[in-house]
C-alpha cells in the first residue's frame, strides 16, 4: 500500500544542460526557415548525421548481451526539443531502429549505413503495396507486416505526399527482407521507447505551438485592446497550457515507469501516447486560432505546426486502436490500477 | 522525478481500520437523505486522533504530517464514504488565522480546531457577489469594541452543523479590495439564520442572513480592511489540493474499471470511452501530485494549483457522462436504498460533478488565474 509520488516535477540538471544544448543545436543547424525548406520531404540528412555524430541517439545505449544502459527519460529530453523545432528527423523511429538492431546482434549496422528506423506499429496496405515510414529516404527501415517484423534495403522511393510532410512511402511488398523474429517481450520494450519519445516530440510540438500564440496574443491589438485580454482568446489558451503540463506529467511517468520496470508500464506508454496525439491536435488548434487569418497563411509559422500536429500521429497511429490495446492491458492484469490507493 | 514511498502504508492501514469502524452504513444512509456530509461524534473521534489538523505541526497541536499523507486520508476517507467535508472548509480557516491571527487567536482557537470543537463554514459568498468575491455588501459596523454585521450569505454550506461562520465584511465603501474585514462568528450568536439550499447534487447548503450581529472586535482576523490580501492566501490554499486533489475523479476510473471488468466484451467506442476516462484520471492524478509536491518544498503552487483545479473538476464532469455513455440506459437508475447496490452511482455523480466546477473558484476564475500568471497574458477583469 505504498504511494506514488514525486520528488520534484523538475527535470535534473543534467537533463536541463542536454535539453540547452538540443535547443541550441537546433536553433542553429534547423531553423524553422530550414524546416520550411525541405518540405515536403520532411527529412533532414545533415541534421540526422550531426544527431548521429553526438550521440544524441545514443544516450540510451544498448548491448544485446546486458541489456539497457541509460534511461529513456534523458531521450525524451532530446524527443521534446526535436518536436519543439519541427526537426525533419524521425528521432523515435532512430532511437526505436537502434535498439531493435542491437536486439537483433547489430545484423544492419547502424552507424555506417545510413538510417535505421523501426516504428511498432501495424503497417497499411494497398494490395501489395505497404506505406512504409522513412521509406522515402535510402533507409534500413524495420516493419511490422501482419505482426511479423521486416525490413526494407536503402533504395530511393518516391515519397507519399501527406499531411505532416513525413518521409512515407508506398514500398512493394517483394521488397521485403524478412529478419529473425524477436520475443515478444523484446518487442515490447521496443514499443514503449517508441511511445514514450514520439508522445515527447508532440508534447514538444504542442508546447512550441502555444508559445507562438501566446507571443501573438501579446503583441496583436483589436478594438484597442491586446487580444489576449479576451477571455475568448486566453482561456482556450489556458486550457492548452494546462493540458500540456498534464501530459507532460503523463510522459515523463511514463518514461519513470519503463526505465525503473514499474507494473504499470504495461499501460502508461500507450496513455502518455494516447493523450499526446490529442493534445497535438487540440493545441495547435488552438493556437492557429488565436492568429485568425493570419494563422490561415502560409507565411505564419503557426501553420508548419498545425499541420504536424495531426499529421505526424495520424501517419503512424490509429487511436481507436491505441485505446483498444491500452484497455486490453489495463484490464488483463487485476492488480492493475491507478496509483495512489493500494500500490 | 518519480518514486514509490511505501512509508505511507501504515499510516493509510490506520486511517482504514478508523473509517471501516466508525463510519456505519446509518451514517453514510442519513447523510444522502439529508444532504448534510457531517456527523459530530466521527469528527470528535477524529480530533481525539489529531487527524483534523494532521498537516500542522506540532507545536500547535498537529502532527506534522505531509501533503501525501493527506493526500492518503482524503482516498481513505472517500472510499469510506466518510462525511468529513467541514474538514476542509475548517482547515482553511485555520490556516488563514494561522497566517493573519493575533497571539490570543492562536492560543485559542486552533487548539479548538485540532480537537475537532471548532468547525467553520465559510461565509464569503452573496447573491450579488460570486466569483467577484470581493464585492461583498455584508457590513460590519464599528460600535466601541464591538461590530455589528448585517447582510446576507448564501452557499454557506454546513453553516447549520458549523459551531462558526467566517465571514467578509464590508468595513469601507468606496475601496473595494481595501474595505474589507474577516470575522470569524459563533453560530450561536444573536441574530443569525439559516435557511436550507437544496442542491442538484443532492447535497444541501445555506442562505444565511445576519440581522444586527454583535460581535467583540476579538473575532475579527486580521486587519480591519486588509481582508482581501488575508483571504486571497487562503484561496491559494484551497486550490493547492489541500484535500480532496484529484481523488474523486481516480474513484470514477476505479468504477468505470471495476465495471469493465465484469463485461464480457467491450465495443470500440467503450473502449475509448474507458480510455480516455483512465488517462484523465491519471492525469488529474499527476497534476494534484505535482501541487503536493511542491507544498513539500515550500512553493506556494499558484499556477499550477489552478490547473490542478481547473483540470479535475472539468475532467469530472467529462468523466460522469463518459461513466453513463459506458453503462447504458441502466446507468441512470437511482440507487434503491441497498447501499451494496452499484446502481445510483453514476446517476448521483452525474448530478455532483458539475459544482466541483464552480465552486472554490469557477473554471474560468482559474483559466484567468493561468492565463495571466502561466502566460503573462494581460488581465481580463478587475484586479
């Protein structure tokens, strides 16, 4: 009958100088101009090299032989500024394809030949052709083809174009490499890192979103006043911010629950996830609202975000689904329950 | 930064075994029947506990305890059905003379209060004044050492069980955050009355009205026209979770899974319906989390107590109509006096839900309260 608690909602400070600097990174190496101008693509070569270079996808590193080193939530520091900035790099799909290649013995190396992306999740299908995530960029992407895993070879494919500027693409099933399957336990652990840093690049997105409003709401005047003294304007706004600092919560619980092996990580991935493609979608929302017509206009940044904030969950995740997996696993275990209360 | 604190175990292994012996099923039947959540004798049991005051130290009487371990009462406490509500309502004002009180007040009063003697209803709201509270009308006049008080409150809930009233006063026209007074009334005092409120949610409040008052000027707390800064840190309290947080709302996901558990099968659209239930609550769970927290250290959570508020509360009013959603038409069924009897639940919480969205400061109070203090968003009402 123990309690969850908290020891401080504030990150260390260790997490706070790798946050700076990912900030800094990015603000230099990819500008929102830059952003702008690899679209449609959505895909960022250099930037994924100099990721590469630092570590940044590293952190937590893995050794097939023992196991995880490192703690998924420093890479949910590096997965929110990524979101924060709109970086054109799959940053969980990288984090996610690195630790199911060392799972699989480093089979596809991961350093030297280019992008190596798993996203677990049920992979669409036109007759034989699957839309593959980062399979428009030369790519060792991983998939999930009727549950069972494979891989495309780097090849250079026509990307589909889409909502969230995604490097997707329709590959041709005969394209398909077959890999040795992984235990499921082992596929699971690959799913809670993918949950847990994409839920951290929305949170990102939608945190960035707000702060564009909130700098407009602040300068821009009608009927003499700042709209940002308009209930109308603030208080959608207030809402936002208290939804993010929510699931901002949810994330990091989550994160606390896959690196410290809490019973409850069974389900708090697929929560932190779930909550976050909303917030994605509600915040930006919100936010190019605030703009009015201005916020309609290719020139504002506001847009670049509304469009990602549906557009990078949509691509990957169905929520109906999601929910329907959260609930299976809430439910199948009978101790399984909210904190607080009997823990 | 998250960890498991098994220390609390203990103490939520007392607090059960104290509910599961003093709170009887006649207890809980006549507190729905009356709509009044008191009962004198298990607040009396709970100050010969030193359970009432159990976050204050213990120099005055508490027992030093922290946030968490309230936070472990007020789930025990609800999953009792205990009606202990003036416990809140009386701790806040305890809190505020802990803040704004002369040395006699303390010496008298919070003792009373650690007992389980002195309860309070709170007398700051008027017909014409609600989330303007400081536009109170209720006047208190000065004659010698006394004060004479006329006027009238309403939602002073349990003021007809409280041994004390705290109410704002109007001391000054013309000022309108500078002209205000608090005092804190025996019930018994000449010239009061209470009339009945009933309520949606079935539980009931007051009007209460004050006709020539005489109170000694040794019940006013604080400065005469300073009530407005002095009660304003005692708001900060209420919205910090002092209590209850998001505890309610983790019972409905509790329900709603119990619930789910006992189906053979679930739709789509009940599985998401219990998702984004389960997902609220925890949520609501972290953000409540989050203001103990910060209590423990030592920072007033001002931001982030309105979100906590702001999140719960609308959270479960969501939640109350997503629980009926999930149960079909059997979910609006009343109880039928069995209490083992599940039905009666979500019809109840249905018609609750909405006043935790209102009162201790309404939604959109709290939405101002973030937008210009999270957002630095320019002010949107008077100061």
């Amino acid at each position: 009958m123990g309690c969850l608690t908290v020891t401080g909602f504030v990150t260390s400070d260790e997490q706070d100088a790798l946050a700076h600097s990912v900030r800094r990174l990015l603000e230099t190496r990819s500008p929102l101009q830059r952003v702008r101008d690899l679209e449609p693509l959505g895909f960022d070569g250099d930037l994924h090299e100099e990721f590469s270079r630092s570590g940044l996808y590293d952190i937590r590193s893995f050794e097939a032989s023992d196991g995880v080193r490192g703690k998924l939530a420093d890479c949910l520091v590096v997965a929110v500024e990524c979101g924060r900035a709109l970086a054109p790099i799959p940053y969980a799909d990288v984090v996610t394809g690195r630790q199911l290649t060392s799972q699989l013995g480093g089979t596809v190396s991961s350093r030297d030949d280019g992008l190596t992306t798993f996203a677990p999740i049920s992979s669409q299908r036109k007759g034989d052709a699957v839309l593959v995530a980062n399979g428009a960029v030369k790519s060792h992407a991983f998939v999930l083809l009727d549950g069972h895993l494979c891989r495309i070879a780097p090849a250079s494919r026509r990307q589909a174009a889409n909502l969230g500027h995604l490097p997707f693409s329709w590959v041709n099933q005969s394209e398909f490499v077959s890999v040795p399957e992984i235990a499921p336990e082992a596929q699971r652990a690959l799913s809670d890192t993918w949950m847990v840093l994409f839920s951290g690049q929305l949170v990102g997105l939608a945190r960035r979103a707000l702060e564009l409003a909130i700098l407009y709401a602040s300068t821009r005047k009608q009927f003499d006043s700042l709209i940002g003294s308009f209930q109308g304007v603030a208080h959608p706004m207030a809402d936002g911010l208290t939804e993010i600092e929510g699931t901002e919560l949810l994330v990091s619980e989550a994160a606390w629950a896959v690196d410290s092996s809490d019973p409850s990580a069974r389900w708090l991935p697929m929560a932190a996830l779930s909550r976050s493609i909303r917030l994605a979608e509600r915040v930006t929302g919100i936010s190019l609202h605030v703009h009015g017509g201005y916020g309609f206009t290719t020139e504002y940044d506001i847009q670049l975000y509304y469009r990602r904030g549906k557009g990078w969950p949509a691509a990957y995740v169905e929520p109906a689904a999601l929910h329907s997996f959260l609930v299976a696993e809430f439910l199948a275990e009978p101790g399984q329950r909210l904190g607080g209360a009997d823990r | 930064m998250f960890e498991i604190v098994d220390e609390l175990s203990s103490f939520r292994a007392d607090v059960r075994a104290f509910f599961s012996a003093h709170v009887t099923a006649d207890m809980r039947a006549r507190c729905r029947s009356t709509g009044t959540f008191h009962d004198d004798d298990l607040y009396r049991e709970l100050g010969l506990r030193n359970w009432i005051a159990l976050t204050w130290p213990t120099e005055i009487g508490g027992l030093g305890l922290g946030p968490l371990e309230a936070l472990v009462f007020a789930e025990e406490a609800h999953r009792a059905g205990a009606p202990v509500t003036i416990l809140g309502t009386t701790l806040m004002v305890g809190n505020t003379i802990r803040a704004a009180g002369s040395a006699t007040q303390l010496a008298d009063i919070l003792p009373r209060i650690v007992a389980g003697t002195l309860t309070a209803a709170l007398g700051y709201t008027e017909p014409e004044s609600g989330s303007d509270v400081a536009a109170a009308r209720t006047s208190a006049v000065r004659d010698g050492e006394n004060w004479i008080i006329n006027g009238q409150k309403v939602f002073t809930t349990l003021a007809h069980v409280a041994s004390h009233v705290f109410l704002l006063c109007r001391t000054k026209t013309g000022s309108k955050y500078r002209g205000l007074t608090l005092f804190l009334v025996p019930m018994n005092t000449p010239g009061i009355d209470v009339e009945p409120i009933y309520t949606l949610g079935g539980e009931r409040t007051n009007s209460t009205y004050y006709r020539d008052v005489v109170v000694p000027d040794s019940c006013r707390i604080g400065g005469v026209d300073e009530g407005w800064s002095v009660m304003k840190a005692a708001l900060a309290y209420e919205r910090g979770g002092s209590m209850g947080g998001a505890v309610e709302l983790n019972a409905v996901a509790d329900h709603a899974t119990a619930w789910a558990r006992g189906q053979t099968s679930l739709s789509g659209s009940q599985e998401s319906l219990l998702a984004e239930l389960l997902v609220d609550a925890e949520v609501g769970r972290l953000l409540d989390l989050r203001v103990r927290s910060m209590v423990m250290n030592d920072e007033l959570p001002v931001v982030e107590g309105s979100m906590q508020k702001l999140f719960v509360s609308e959270s479960l009013v969501r939640s109350s109509a997503r629980l009926l959603d999930l149960l079909g038409p059997l979910g609006v069924l009343a109880a039928d006096g069995d209490e083992d009897d599940p039905r009666g639940y979500a019809e109840q919480l249905y018609r609750h839900a909405v006043v935790t969205t209102i009162a201790g400061g309404t939604s959109e109070i709290q939405r101002s309260i973030i937008a210009e203090n999270g957002m630095n968003l320019p002010r949107s009402r008077g100061q």
